[in-house]
C-alpha cells in the first residue's frame, strides 16, 4: 500500500490538492511538513466524505496564480522524499 495519494480537486472557487495518508496518524505531522511552500496559502485536515477509503484528509489551498499542475508535483515530490527519510530512520 501506498504511503499516500493526491488529487487535483477543481472546485468552483478554489482549486485544491487533496492528500490522503494511509497512516492518518501522521496528518499532523505531513501539514507541518508541507508548511515550508511558500506558494501554500491554507492546509486544512478534515473528515473525508465520499468514496475515498481514507476517513481524514488533508486539503492544500494555494495562493492565487500559482500552478496547481506544478504545486502536485512538487508536493508529490516532497512527500516521496519524506516518507523515504521516515523509512530509513526506522
């Protein structure tokens, strides 16, 4: 199993990206890793509604005119790196 999954959502007033731990005990901890992007305007964590086998997410608002295809990469990227760090220090 996947470490995590994101999404682009194409919301009406706000693009987001939604990222979905499978270990949602580490919520907490991958918000204050994503904080360092400058380009993040809000991270939210909330119960997940819908299909999605994950019962929490995390919701990564942008801040106006920022690339959101670029910003997935980046964060994707970002996590890859953290959740590789996190294995090797076990």
């Amino acid at each position: 199993m996947l470490p995590f999954r994101s999404e682009i959502r194409n919301s009406p007033t706000q693009p987001t990206i939604k990222i979905f731990l499978s270990d949602e005990s580490l919520d907490e901890k991958i918000k204050k890793h994503l904080e360092h992007f400058k380009e993040i305007d809000t991270i939210e964590i909330a119960e997940s509604i819908g299909q999605n086998r994950a019962s929490e997410s995390i919701t990564v608002f942008l801040k106006d005119g920022v690339d959101i295809n670029k910003m997935k990469t980046s964060i994707d990227s970002s996590l890859w790196w953290y959740f590789e760090e996190d294995l090797v220090d076990e």
